[in-house]
C-alpha cells in the first residue's frame, strides 16, 4: 500500500503540474488618476478597483444575454461569493507623484475642458469666489507593474488580455474615468507560462488584442484602421443586438469615435481641448430643449408654485443627476440671475417602497491617448442601453431656491443616443 507520504507527494505534484500562465504589463498614465480607499482625500493605487474595471470591461463585451449565463462565466474568471477567483492582481513598482487636496485648477495646470469634465470633484468657496480640488489624485505620468497571475487555462488568460485591452483602449482607472480621467497605457506586456519543475517561459497568445496597435501610425484614418482591425478581436460573436438593459456593446445602440482637435501639443491639452469643445456645445448652442428650459425658467421667477417643466430633455442622457443654475446668459438665449436651480434626478424604488436618490452613469467614455509620432488623439465611445428601469427606478425633477425646494413631477426618459451623437458631431469627433 502507498505510503500517506508518498500520496500527499503524488497529489502535490499533479496540482504543480497543472501550467500556470501570468501577464505581466507595465502602464503608465496619460491623465491625471483619482482612486483613493475609505478616505476619499488620499491616492491609493487599489489592487480590487482595477481587478473592479476588469470584470466591467469583461462584462460589457461578453456577448452574453441571458444573465444566469453571464453571472456563471462571470464568476468563473473573477470570483464571487462562492468561488474563487481564477487570478490574482498584485501592483509594484508604482511611482505616484500625488497632489493632495486644496488647489486651485490653474494651480495643477487644468484648463477649463478639464475642469468642466471634473467638476465633481472640485469645490467651490464662495469667500473667494473659487474652486478647490477636494480630492488627492496622481499626476499623468505614474508608471507600475500589473501582474495577474494563477491561470489555469490559456483560454482565461485570452479573456483577460480582452479586458485589459478594453480598459486601457476605451476606459481609465479610478473616478471621472469616463471623462478621460485615469487614462493608461499598456507600455510592456508578456505572457509566461510555468509548468512541472520548470521555469517559466514566455508564451504568445493567438487572437489577442495588439495592445501597442497605434504606436507607429502617422495619421488619423491609420489610427482608426488600426483601432477597427483590433476591436474585432474582441467583439463577442455573435453581436447583441436591440436594446440591452445595462452597459454593454451592441451593433445597434454602440458607436466609436475619433478626436484629435487642432494640432495638440500633449494629452493634457487635447483632453482640456475635447473638455471645451464638449462644453461650449451644451452651452452656447443649446438643443431645442434648452431654449424651452430657460423659457420655463423665466416664466416661474417668483412664482411659489412653478408646474412641471413642459417638453422633452435630452441633455440628462448623458447622466444623471444634472443641475441646471440659471445665473448668467445662455448663449443667445434671454436669461438672468433668476435665483433658482432646476434639477433632474434618478431614484432608485426598493422593495420596502422607499425611494432613495441615486445616480445614472454617463453612456459616453473617453480615454485619451498618444502615440510614438507625436499624436495625440481621444476615443469615444457611446454604450448605450436602456436608461433607467421604469420598474425600479423613477427620474423626477425639482426646483430650488434658497433653502426651499419643491418636487415637479416625474421627467421624461431619454429614449435614444441620438442628442449624444449630435453634440460629438457638432465638436468635430469622427465616426469609427
């Protein structure tokens, strides 16, 4: 009979034996990065936000409609309440050089695209009529090492590597990521294998994603060539199609887009660019709703009682909550200091029936990038899907002034992408 030892031996082995693939890719930042732990007002580089953008990133271009299926292969790879995870994520070699908390955006160098796409995170004092970064964040620039590793199958790794493509490509890391905060690249990446006694070797993965796809292209229709001949690569098969119920790729709701401005000179300035041209466009050349809001806002200055703001609004599908102020002039449309705010928000309705405000991610990411040529250009995408759940969430609006507020009602639900595509058309993006 074999001997305990021997079998506790024999089973170690076989587990061992077992090949174990790891990625290794070093970033660095092209933006500006805000992620922080339980304290808000501290950088913290976080181990569980990036394994958090993978699983997002994975999810969106999964392809897979029937959630049971896509809950089951989802905690396959990243794990869940009763199985473990299929890698582990371990950062080194980090480098931050953090601002902390208490500048004013002229001081860290942000023009005002960047600070109208960052605004959440600045704070206004109106002792000195300023803002204030109210957040710590590390400069463009950071550079560390990603390793995931304790794959068992090659098949994981090439998910993964899909993901990470995605995220680096199309997304950022930590808040306002959506808005071109946290944007990254992958400057070095290597796939070993370790097996039975055996040192690890370095292994190429077919169908991956070329992570360093725009490195050397001259133009912008080569970059979009070369973005197009790699998204392929992780499109799921078949396409979803119709209206999907969360953030996920569709051929009929999904759009990309190219934007490069007016020759810029660094990340910095074609981010601060597309933050302008974004914001000139919602403001100065408002949609019809526009027109029709400020008209409503004119209408009930002083009145106690104001109706519900009559028409459709488009400009909330970029998210929500939004908040109008009505304190200076709107472009050519008539407008004065009407002392009162009109707000859109999303509530979520629980089971116990109690409503509790909440918010609606923005459809619209934008991850900016640049090249070994010296060009600098944004990614837009629009992963439209449906809004909000009439069932489970409510969108209502309501006014303020002072230290007074009043419900208005429940307010229309963007239905399409259409203003979205309208307003990146109007800013010069192209269409991918």
């Amino acid at each position: 009979m074999e001997s305990k030892s021997n079998m506790v031996k024999k089973i170690c082995k076989e587990e061992v034996e077992v090949p174990l693939f790891s990625i290794e890719a070093k970033c660095q930042t092209l933006t500006p990065m805000i992620m922080s732990g339980a304290n808000k007002e501290s950088f913290e580089l976080r181990e569980p936000s990036i394994k958090g953008l993978l699983r997002f990133w994975w999810r969106a271009f999964a392809g897979i409609q029937d959630t049971a299926t896509l809950f089951q292969r989802e905690a396959e790879l990243f794990g869940s309440t009763e199985k473990a995870s299929a890698f582990r994520v371990t950062i080194s070699d980090a480098n931050p050089t953090i601002t902390q908390p208490g500048h004013t955006p002229q001081n860290v160098g942000w023009g005002n695209g960047i600070q109208y796409l960052l605004f959440s995170i600045l704070e206004w004092n109106s002792q000195n009529h300023t803002y204030y970064t109210r957040r710590s964040f590390a400069q463009a620039g950071l550079q560390f090492t990603l390793k995931l590793s304790g794959f068992k199958e090659e098949s994981q790794v090439k998910e993964i590597l899909k993901a990470l493509w995605l995220a680096s490509i199309l997304g950022g890391l930590g808040s306002r990521s959506r808005r071109g905060a946290g944007s990254f690249e992958v400057t070095n990446l290597k796939i070993y294998k370790k097996g039975w006694e055996k040192d690890r070797i370095l292994v190429e993965i077919e169908g991956a994603p070329d992570f360093f796809c725009f490195k050397n292209k001259n133009s912008l229709e080569e970059i979009k060539r070369a973005f197009l001949q790699e998204l392929k690569k992780v499109l799921p098969r078949p396409i979803p199609q119709g209206l999907p119920d969360f953030t996920v790729f569709s051929k009929d709701q999904s759009s990309f887009y190219l934007f490069s401005g007016s020759l810029p000179t660094s990340t910095i300035d074609l981010w601060n660019t597309l933050g302008a041209r974004i914001k000139e466009e919602r403001k100065i050349k408002p949609q019809e709703d526009a027109q029709a809001l400020h008209n409503y806002a004119d209408k009930i200055k002083g009145v106690t009682t104001p109706g519900a703001p009559p028409g459709v609004w488009q400009k909330h599908a970029f998210g929500l909550p939004i908040i109008y102020n009505f304190k200076e002039d709107f472009g050519n449309i008539h407008s004065q200091n009407l002392g009162i705010t009109l707000k859109a928000s999303v509530y979520e309705i629980s089971r116990e029936k109690q409503i509790t405000e909440t918010r609606r991610a923005s459809p619209l990411f934008i991850s900016i990038h640049s090249n070994h040529n010296g060009k600098y250009f944004a990614i837009l995408s629009l992963l439209w899907s449906q809004f909000i759940d009439p069932n489970n969430y409510q969108l209502k609006w309501e006014w303020l002034r002072g230290r007074e507020n009043e419900d208005l009602g429940s307010g229309h639900i963007p239905d399409d992408p259409r203003f979205i595509r309208q307003v990146l058309k109007n800013i010069g993006a192209i269409p991918v």
